[in-house]
C-alpha cells in the first residue's frame, strides 16, 4: 500500500510538474503588447519613405565624389594604331609637298595621359559646397519624414487603443443591461414592475448590441491600419505614456520653429542654389589646364620623343547667349529657394501654435470630461440604490445608464485624442519620440 502511494505521489508530482514547464514555455512564446516606442521602431523599418530618404542621402556623397573629380588628375593610357595610303607610290605632283610624301604609311603610338585641371573659375569649389549642403538638405528631410511618421504611428496606435476602449465600455454597459433586464423579470414576477420596462430596457440592450458591432468593425480597421505601417501583426498594445499635466508657454514651443528639420532643410536648399548658379557664373572665367604624355611606344618623325607638356588656356568670348541665359535661370531658381525658405520658416511657429491651441483644448476637455465620468457613475450607483428603495423608477435608472455609457466613451474618446495630439505638438516643434514625456514640457 505505502509503495502504492508512493507511485501516485511521484505521478502527481511529475504532472504538475511537466504542466508548470509547459505553462512557462506557453507563456514564454507569448507574444509581448506592444508600445507605441515599438511600433515606431517597426514602423520606420518598414517604410518606403524612409528607405527612400536614406538612398538620397547616399546620393549626395555620389555627388560629393563627382564634384571633388574636378579638381583631381584625370590619367588614361591611349593606345593609336593608324593606318593610311602609301603617298610615295602616288608620286609628288599627287601630294603637291614633298614633306608630305615623305609621312610613313602606318603610325602607332603608347602613351600615358594626365590632364590636370589649374583653375575652371569657382566651379569646382561651388559644386563641393552644394554637394555638402545637399547631404544636410537630405538629412533633414529623412528626420522631418521620420517624425512625420510618428505622427501616423501614434495616430493609429491610439485609434486602436480607442476603440477597444470604446469596446470594453460598451461591453460593460451591455451587462449591466443584462443585469438590470433580469432584476425586471423577477420583479415583474413578484407584481413590482410592469412589462413595460422590461421592454424599455431591452430596446436599449439591442441598441447597445449594435452600437458595439459598429465599434468592432472600426477596430478591425484601426488595426489593420497600424499593421500596414508596422508590416506585422497586432494583437495587444501597451501604452506607456501618459498626458502632460501641463505646457509651457506657447513662446517657448514657438521659438524652437528655426531648428526644424524641414526649415533647416529648405534654407540647405537655397544654399544649394546659390551655389549652382556660382558655378554656372563661373563659365564666363577662362580656364586652365596642364595635359601631359609620357610615351612608352611610339613611331614616325617623333619616335625617340618620351614626354610632352601642354598648357592650354580657354578664354571663352562668344557663344550666343547660352551662358548668360542660364545664369539668370539658376538666379531665378535660387530665388525661388529663397522665397520657399522664407515660408516654410514663416509657417512653422504658425504650425506650432495651432498644435499648442488644440493641445491645450483638447486637456481641457480630457479633465472636464474626466470629472463628468465620474460622476456619471456615482448618479448610476445612487440611482439604482433608490429604486430598490422604490425612489424613482425605472426610467431613471435606464437613463443614469444612457448617461453612463455617453460619459464613459466621451471620455475614451477625449483621452486618445489628447494623446494623438500631444504627439502632433512634439512634432510640430521637431521632436521626436521619447521615452519620457516631459522632456519638453
């Protein structure tokens, strides 16, 4: 007997056990919610706007390399094999020279080339420049795209977080329908309550009922939405931050307009420019070259010669108005910058303002809306305590229900709203996200 309670003892222990492992490992394969911080950092992973400003700003040092050519050595090997008539068979009164007669037939030459470059105008100089300034340009550009996209992120990220919130009340109100619906029929079988009421509240369960397969399909949508910028699946999401208790100044946010990436980048752009039409200017300069040969074969009078050295200066003096028109082209152009510069840098603390204004509002609403939740459940709790003390009826206590429910999803709504528009103040300012949200308050 002792050894058959031993046996079940060990069993029982290896069960539990075996199925602790398994919950572990369950658990361990259970996929983490994500945060809004990890669904920003698939997100720009997954972007093609982003991987499309990264190959731009690799671009820019392609540039770099082709404008840095100019002021460096070209050196080529040129191998010449040419073959003509033989003159001397043709006679002198044929060439009408008898140097001419004398020219060998075939003629071959090696030769290494270098040509160098000693002064093109400012060309070279100002396409350096603005091959600098186009790889800050794309720069920010990338940085303004990236936090551009948290904007969308967030905005999805909290769309979804709403609508469950949306959800979850609605359930919640559902049940306490059931709940009431089934206190009416006991009453309504004891003679306290007419079957009206238990009519009343089943119209509003129905009411409810379709209201949250509306709330379903919107968050069907919503995360189908943030799974499109973060290329996977969604299941649950954890939001880790929390609104602001209060702002500073709207001066303050103001003032950092100047350093936003897409004003940086324009003011990139109108340096860029300026210094291409620098460089178009610099057509009208002569330009001096050194072309040097060194011979490793060679045939022909100049056999026996092994180098040679040209200095060659191009004064250009005339060539229609070719130039002189695409001067003023790229003059107008970089004006063009300029006054896109001047915007851009114009709008932003206007953006700002506008983000602020509606930030500001919006946690208003959130506190005020808070408070009115509140005491929305309060009302539903003391009005349910005076019908079962025969106080009020039982409209009054559907009502406090309805009014429950408005105040419950108003206040969802208000939070998440809040929250997407605390983001799209951050971003307004050109701040990206963190992992704490006070760090610009």
């Amino acid at each position: 007997m002792k050894k058959i309670i031993s046996a079940v003892i060990i069993a029982n222990f290896l069960i539990a056990t075996c199925g602790a492992d398994a919950e572990e490992a369950a658990f361990a394969t259970r996929p983490m919610p994500l945060t809004l911080s990890d669904c920003y950092a698939l997100s720009l992973k997954q972007s093609e706007i982003i991987a499309i400003n990264a190959d731009l700003i690799k671009e820019t040092e392609a540039y770099f390399l082709e404008a840095l050519s100019i002021m460096m050595p070209h050196v080529s090997f040129i191998s010449v094999d040419q073959q003509q008539e033989d003159l001397k068979s043709l006679g002198s009164s044929a060439t009408g020279s008898t140097f001419q007669s004398l020219k060998p037939s075939k003629y071959s030459e090696r030769r290494f080339n270098v040509t160098q470059n000693l002064f093109i105008g400012f060309k070279a100089i100002a396409a350096i420049k603005a091959s600098r300034f186009g790889r800050n340009q794309r720069t920010d550009e990338m940085a303004r795209a990236e936090q551009l996209l948290l904007v969308d992120v967030a905005g999805a990220f909290y769309l979804l977080k709403e609508t469950r919130g949306d959800q979850r009340a609605l359930e919640k109100i559902r049940s306490a329908l059931v709940t009431r619906i089934k206190e009416l029929r006991a009453r309504e079988n004891l003679g306290r309550s007419r079957p009206s009421e238990v009519v009343n509240a089943k119209a509003q369960l129905y009411s409810v009922a379709a209201t949250i397969e509306v709330v379903k399909s919107q968050e069907i949508v919503a995360r189908h939405l943030l799974e499109f910028l973060i290329g996977g699946p969604v299941n649950e999401i954890n939001d880790t931050y929390n609104i602001p208790p209060a702002l500073l100044s709207e001066d303050y946010y103001a003032a950092k307009s100047d350093f936003r990436p897409d004003v940086t980048a324009a003011k990139y752009a109108w340096q860029i420019a300026k210094e291409q039409a620098s460089a178009v200017d610099s057509e009208f300069l002569p330009t001096v070259s050194v072309d040097g040969n060194y011979y490793t074969q060679r045939t022909g009078f100049s056999k026996g010669v092994d180098w040679d050295v040209m200095l060659k200066i191009n004064a250009p003096i005339f060539n229609g108005t070719e130039t002189l028109g695409r001067s003023k082209e790229y003059r107008l152009k970089a004006h063009e910058s300029e006054l896109v510069f001047r915007r851009t840098r114009r709008k932003a603390p206007i953006d700002i303002k506008d983000a602020y204004v509606k930030l500001t509002t919006a946690m208003a609403v959130h506190k005020s809306l808070k408070k009115a939740y509140a005491t929305a459940k309060l009302n539903y709790y003391l009005q349910r305590k005076d019908y079962e003390r025969s106080l009020v009826n039982n409209l009054d206590v559907l009502a406090a229900i309805q009014t429950l429910q408005d105040a419950e999803r108003n206040y969802i709504h208000a939070l998440y709203e809040a929250k997407r528009l605390y983001w799209g103040l951050r971003v307004a300012v050109g701040e990206g996200i963190a992992e704490n949200v006070n760090d610009i308050i």
